[in-house]
C-alpha cells in the first residue's frame, strides 16, 4: 500500500515506531485494521512499503489507509504479525495516527510491548484505563500472565530481597549498547584517575569543583550548593529523602545555640516552633564509628530545618559532628 495511488487517495497517515532494543524488528507481515467511534472499522491492511525494508529495529515506517465514505474519528487499532522470515519476534514503541486534512492533529497509540504471531492486539485511544475499566479484559489477562511468567523471582539469599531469576532476551542491551557501555566506562575510570591526581582530598565546594572537569561536566545545580534553602531541598528531594524527620526536641548531643538559633525562626521560640511541628531534624548517626579510609574519622552529623511561613524549608542550623 506504499504506491502512488494509496498517497494521494490516503486518508489517515499511520506511523508505526518499532522498539530501538535486541531483536526488536521483523521480517513479519504485519496487518492494522482502524476502528472509529461508532464501530465501523477499515479492512484490514498489509503495512508494508514499496523497496523498503519496513519494521527495522529503531524504525518509523509511514503507510496511508484510503478514505471510507461515512467512517469517522479512530478510536481504537488493531494490530498482528504473522510468523513470515527467519526473525519475524517484533517489539512496537507505539503507533501514530495522523489525519491527513488536518496536519497538526496527531494522535497516539501506545503499544511498549512484543507482539507475538498470529494473535490480535486491540489498542484504544492513547491505551489508559483502570484495570476493571479495560474492554479488553481477556487480553489484559493473558498479558498479565506472560509477564508473571517472563519476569519470575527468586530469592537468592534468605531473608533478602527477592531479584529477578533471569533478565528476559528483550530486556537485553543490543551488541552496539554493550559495547558503547564497556567503552564509556573505560574512558570514565581513565578520566577518574586523572582527576583524581588534583581532587584527592576536599576541604571546601570550591575543592570539589575540581572533580567537575574532562567527562564530567558541572551540575546546572553547583553555584547554589552553599544556599541553605537549597541545602534543605536536598533533603527531600535528594537520593534520601526519609533521612529528615520531625523534630520534637532538640537531642543532647547537639550543641545548638538557642540564642543563634531563634533569630532566624519567624518570631517564634525554639520551644513554640517545635510545638507547631515546624522543625525538623537530619541526625545521621548511623556513620558514628564507622571504619573510613586512611585512618580519617567520619563524621555523624545532624543538621535542623526550619518550614517557613511560606511553605518552604530552609537549613536554620550548621551541620555539626554529633
């Protein structure tokens, strides 16, 4: 359906996106049938360019479905393969829906799944619903299945997390991934070992910047390291954001200042803050005592937040050693 004809008398323009993964294109035939609002569908129709090798892994092929007189808005897709060619395992990203009058409007099918031969997929409308919304129940079920199936666990030491048993062929990085991943890490330990000559050891941010250099560029994120305020973002929106709790009454072994302290806390006392639950606490005393490299002595340090009237949170006490 890729001639002359099928492009001047096309209707909708469909774009089919196969899967930039291992294994992921077809030598398959594959067929679509279009669905409109009020039932009436399009016969079905081979998606298959002229000279072109369609359904390539990481491909985009575009193929033109002829007007049907009284046929309206898509609303859903129905898509299949068969088991034609030696490497007919195919894995579709998603499908594109164009109508042709109407250039800008585009609309989407996502699909994020291998489709098996032989077997009819139904996709609606942008594919979104709750579980027991879904028309296609039978087919939600047999996918669910599959997965159970593909994605089984084990647990491989007692009382651990379970962990994958085996990572399924398609979840797989293709040879070309691979090998840019072995290369990349080659470069970045060659460039750590050079950073590393002038960033061994930090006594300031300014230190750290240093390590910023050769493959590893500044974060956008660098010159607000000293700001409190973002300081106190970090600890909500950083890689541990249930290290922050909070804070009842101010520990022992933190020597904080009253004095110091209740200039920067809106007019209220350190007691009358803690009451309206608008101080927090960073203690991280699980680091007390643990072996560190060189002989140095890690620190367990506890910092305090404050929530503003503004319903920010910003660090209102210098993190010390506890």
């Amino acid at each position: 359906m890729g001639g002359a004809v099928a492009r001047i008398t096309g209707e909708h323009i469909v774009y089919v996106r196969t899967g930039d993964r291992k294994g992921a294109g077809t030598d398959a035939n594959v067929f679509m049938i279009l669905h409109d609002e009020e039932g009436t569908k399009t016969p079905a129709m081979k998606l298959n360019s002229f000279l072109r090798n369609d359904h390539e892994r990481g491909d985009t092929g575009s193929y033109y479905f002829p007007k049907i007189e009284g046929f309206g808005r898509v609303s859903k897709i129905e898509l299949w393969r068969d088991s034609f060619g030696l490497a007919d395992d195919w894995f579709v990203d998603r499908v594109a829906l164009e109508y042709r009058k109407e250039k800008k409007l585009k609309v989407y099918f996502p699909i994020n799944r291998w489709i098996k031969p032989n077997k009819r997929y139904i996709f609606k409308l942008y594919d979104c619903s709750l579980p027991q919304e879904d028309e296609h129940q039978q087919q939600r079920s047999e996918e669910l299945a599959e997965k159970k199936q593909l994605y089984e666990y084990t647990q491989n030491i007692e009382g651990g997390p379970v962990q994958i048993k085996a990572i399924p062929e398609g979840e797989n990085f293709t040879d070309q991934y691979s090998w840019d991943i072995k290369s990349m890490s080659t470069k970045l330990k060659l460039d750590a070992k050079l950073i590393g000559l002038t960033s061994d050891k930090w006594e300031s941010l300014q230190d750290l910047k240093n390590i910023f250099k050769l493959s590893l560029s500044e974060p956008s994120c660098l010159p607000r390291w000293n700001d409190d305020k973002w300081f106190a973002v970090q600890r909500v929106q950083g890689l541990n954001p249930i290290s922050i709790q909070l804070c009842l009454e101010i520990p022992e072994n933190f020597g904080v200042n009253v004095f110091e302290l209740e200039p920067m806390l809106e007019n209220l006392t350190l007691r009358e803050a803690l009451d309206a639950h608008r101080i927090f606490i960073v203690d991280l005393k699980v680091l007390k005592n643990l072996p560190c490299k060189d002989d140095r002595t890690i620190c367990a340090p506890l910092a305090l937040f404050f929530s503003t009237k503004q319903g920010t949170c910003t660090s209102c006490c210098p993190v010390i050693s506890g």
